[in-house]
C-alpha cells in the first residue's frame, strides 16, 4: 500500500507542521533552562518552576477547554493556538534585547505556552480521527509520532548549539519560525468540519465537564491507565525538569553538548515507534503495553549513576530507555482510543484524561527543584527516577495482564446526562474499555 504521506495531502501538511512544532519546541525545552541558568543565575528550583509553569495551564483550564473544543472545528483552534505561541516566544528575545529579561518573564512565557498547548493538543487529539479513515489511523499514529520524536531528537541536539551560535536567546527566534511554518501548514489542509452543534444544542460547560470526568471515572481500563499515566508524570517529570542542571552541573556535561547528549539518549522514541506496532502484532497489544510501560522503566535508575566522562553512559542508557517505552505506550494507547471514543467526545475525553494525568506535572517539578534545594541534586534525582519504575507497577493491578490484546471495537459507553443517571444506574456500568490520551508519560 502506498504511504498515507505520499497519497494524503492534508495529513502530510498535518504531519509537516507537527514536526515542525516539535523540533521548535524541543529547542525551546533545551534553551529556556539555559537561558535562565546561564544568563540569569537560576537555581535548580528556579528552573523546575519553568517547566511546572509549562504544566500549570492543564490544571486550570484542561477541564473545560476540552468541552469548548468539542463546540468548535478543530483546525481553527489549532491555528489560534499556534498564533498565541508564536507571540508569546518571540517576546523572549525582544525582552533579551532590550535588556529587560527576567525569571518572572520567562515563568509568564511558559504558563502562555502552556495555555496554547492545553488547546492545540486537545483540538489535535479530537481531530486526527476526523482527518484520517479507520483504517489509516495506525499507521499515521505511528508516523506522527515516530517523526515528532525524530523532530525533538533533533530539536533537543541543537538546543544547546543554537544557544552558543545565536546568543542565550537566539534558539527562541528558532521556534517562532517552526510556528510560523506550522500556521502555513494548518492554513493548507483543505479538510472543512463543522462544529458539533448550534449554540442551543450545546448543553452547559458543568454537564458537559461532568460528562467527560463520567468518562474517565467509569470504567475500569481508563481509570486504571490515568492513575499509572498521573503518577508515572510526576516522576518523570521530576527528573526531567531538573536533568539539564543535573548533567551541567554533576555530570560535567558542556551546555553546548547537553541537548546533543539529551538527543542521544531521545533516540529510544524513533526505534520505539518503529518497534511499536511491530511488536504490538507479535505478541499483542495488551502484552506490549506491558512491556513498554513496566519492563523498560527500570532502567531509569541507571540515570543518577551518570558522572563525568565514561559514566555519561549510564545517562544514554537509561535515558534511551525510557524514551522507547513512553513513545512505543503512546502510540498503542492513542490507536486505542481513538477507534474506542465517539469521535464526539474526544475532545473531553482527552481533555479529561489529561487534565488527571498532566496535573501532576506541575507538582512533579516543583518537588524535584524543592528536593534538589533540600537534598542535593544527586539524592533528588535518584528519588524521581525511582518513581518510574514504581508507578509502572500499578499496571499490575489493572485489567491489562489479564489480557492479549486491547479491545478492538468500539465499546465506549456514553455516560448518560446527571438526571437520566440517577435512574439508570443498572445500565451505567464500568465494564468498557477505554484509554487515556498519549502522556508524556510524557517526554
């Protein structure tokens, strides 16, 4: 069969500005950090901050950006999105010029981005299985996110040398060119939809919040993947949000090496997109699930053994990893959910889903700068990364290893408005299947 790339023009124009976005952001990802800990002097919590102010917005807004994103055509949203990030970066280097750059600044710049990235990922999520047919779903599940981890390798490889080259804030002008060329791309898509309905079919923001949690809190699979998806994102998170101080600072590692050495160990999320569907065919989708979020995981405790010279290894290791099994889960879980949710209802299921599993990002960072201030850098990173592997173990309690495969039909049950509820209660039950939106159990 021929590539979806080479005979579906809109999702190749989708798929061109989401590596573009990527590349810009895994740059941004690198050169915030930097900027603040060698222009402004941060200290390890100071950065984490950074990164929890990135999250914060999904705590605030997830829940109902996810029933105002149901309301709208997707690609719009996206677009907007997009135009508030690209202000919202470029302001950075302005401020460097003028000499006026501050922590405060870039705490503001995170949070914004975070705002627009709570909208573009809930309209994207929602409006992927809209684009694509059934049947070509997996296979541009997995090219979307086998290019996007390709695209932050590459992103997160050129941070550092794109700070020296450019100047403290230049890899910042780097990501407002990705946004630019990723509002081009949206512009193109010729795919129209239409909202889900007129403004008195929309019923009110509680309900349809309440519905979307309904979703998520009544069934067995979905709860059991957002409390391993929650508490696998604080750990991670945790040493993520500290890892460019650690490596500067206890590993030795120059800042102009530190995203190449970061890129390196990115690497494992190429080959587990790759491995993913592979493997996934082999021995299940369940089993490989399994593998990929509990089995690699443990190799994140090589991370705080990282030092000077040859121990830089054990980084690439673990890191490598990590990195295979959060892009090879991602994928398995994305392809469940979107064949398992109405297509309207995705955008509250995802938002819901990741409102539960990124809310604990935020509080992941700043215990990581809290213990690193109170512990040292070592003894904090040597406790979230521990985390990983003991949040993978709760996958052990749900219905997954009783399982082969994850459903393969659509058995998502609409949960039925608060007043039918009440009476219905024999006909609500937990017994579907459904899946969180792909995490960083998150990179």
């Amino acid at each position: 069969m021929t590539s979806l790339l080479r005979r579906h023009r809109d999702f190749r124009l989708l798929w061109t500005g989401e590596v573009a976005g990527q590349f810009g952001s895994s740059v941004t990802g690198v050169a915030m950090p930097l900027i603040a800990l060698t222009v402004l002097h941060a200290d390890a919590f100071q950065v984490s901050l950074i990164t929890a102010a990135g999250w914060l917005p999904w705590l605030l807004i997830g829940l109902p950006a996810g029933a105002w994103v149901d309301w709208l055509p997707h690609r719009p949203v996206m677009a907007a999105a997009q135009a508030v990030a690209l202000l919202v970066v470029l302001s950075v280097p302005l401020a460097a010029w003028a000499g006026a750059l501050s922590i405060a600044q870039l705490l503001g710049v995170a949070l914004l981005r975070g705002v627009a990235q709570v909208f573009f990922q809930t309209a994207y999520t929602a409006y992927l299985p809209v684009l694509l047919e059934t049947p070509d779903r997996a296979e541009g599940n997995a090219k979307l996110q086998g290019s996007a981890s390709a695209a932050q390798i590459a992103g997160l490889g050129s941070g550092g040398a794109l700070t020296q080259i450019l100047g403290a804030t230049g890899g910042m002008l780097v990501n407002a060119a990705t946004f630019v060329l990723s509002l081009a791309c949206l512009g193109g898509i010729r795919h129209r939809e239409a909202g889900s309905g007129t403004t008195k079919q929309r019923r009110a923001l509680r309900e349809e919040i309440g519905e979307g949690l309904r979703l998520v809190a009544g069934d067995r699979w979905l709860r059991s993947f957002t409390i391993f998806g929650a508490s696998s994102n604080l750990a991670l998170t945790g040493y993520q949000s500290i890892l460019v101080v650690f490596l500067v600072q206890r590993a030795g590692v120059g800042a102009t090496a530190v995203g190449m050495l970061i890129a390196a160990a990115s690497l494992g999320g190429v080959l587990g997109a790759f491995a993913s569907r592979r493997l996934a065919a082999r021995i299940g989708t369940a089993r490989a699930m399994l593998f990929f979020e509990l089995g690699l995981p443990v190799f994140a405790l090589l991370i705080p053994l990282a030092s000077p010279g040859a121990g830089v290894w054990l980084y690439l290791v673990g890191g490598f990893c990590v990195s295979l099994g959060i892009v090879a889960g991602n994928i398995i879980k994305a392809g469940f959910q979107q064949r398992y949710c109405p297509p309207e209802l995705l955008g509250r299921l995802s938002a819901s889903s990741a409102v539960l599993n990124f809310g604990t990002i935020p509080l992941g960072a700043v215990l990581a700068g809290t213990l690193a201030g109170a512990l040292g850098l070592q003894t904090a990173m040597w406790i979230t990364t521990a985390g990983v592997p003991l949040a993978a173990l709760l996958l052990l309690a749900s219905p997954l290893p009783r399982y082969r495969d994850l459903p393969t039909e659509d058995r998502l049950a609409v949960p039925l408005p608060r007043q039918a509820a009440a009476t219905a209660t024999a006909t609500a039950t937990s017994g579907s299947v459904a899946a969180p939106v792909a995490v960083p159990n998150a990179n």
